[in-house]
C-alpha cells in the first residue's frame, strides 16, 4: 500500500481541515515542535484504515476537540497493488 495523501478535521487540535500530501512513494518524515499534531496524523491514519465506518461513544467523544461540537473525518487516498 501506497499512501498519497490524508485529509483530516475535528480531530483533536486540527479544529480545521487539514491536509497531508501528496506523499512520496518512498520515505516521507513527518517533523515538528511537540504539540503540533503528529501523534495526532498518525492516530488518524490508524483510525481510518482499521476502525468501522459506524464507530461511536467514547472512541470517538476521545478524539473531538474539546468543547466542540465537531464530527471527527479522515480521508485517505492510497494505492495498493
């Protein structure tokens, strides 16, 4: 599998959207001061790939930013094979 790109808002601190790509086929690193939402990308591209379409209650209440009345979205795009 090849990720391309990963779009993402309402998570934690990416309030807004917030898009990541277009990545090389090859190593791509990710930097930043702490705080800035790296956990976060990877926490997401995890969610995305394995947790259900229909996923509720706490998994997701853990992922909204506080005090906000927002819906957690990941988009991916990959290719594979």
């Amino acid at each position: 599998m090849i990720l391309h790109s990963m779009t993402l808002s309402g998570w934690r601190c990416f309030t807004g959207k917030f898009s990541l790509g277009p990545l090389a086929e090859g190593l791509n690193i990710i930097h930043g001061p702490n705080g800035t939402g790296k956990s976060t990308l990877l926490e997401a591209l995890g969610r995305g790939l394995l947790d259900a379409h229909g996923v509720q209650g706490r998994q997701i209440e853990a992922i909204v930013p506080w005090g906000r009345d927002l819906s957690p979205v990941v988009t991916l795009v990959f290719s594979h094979a």
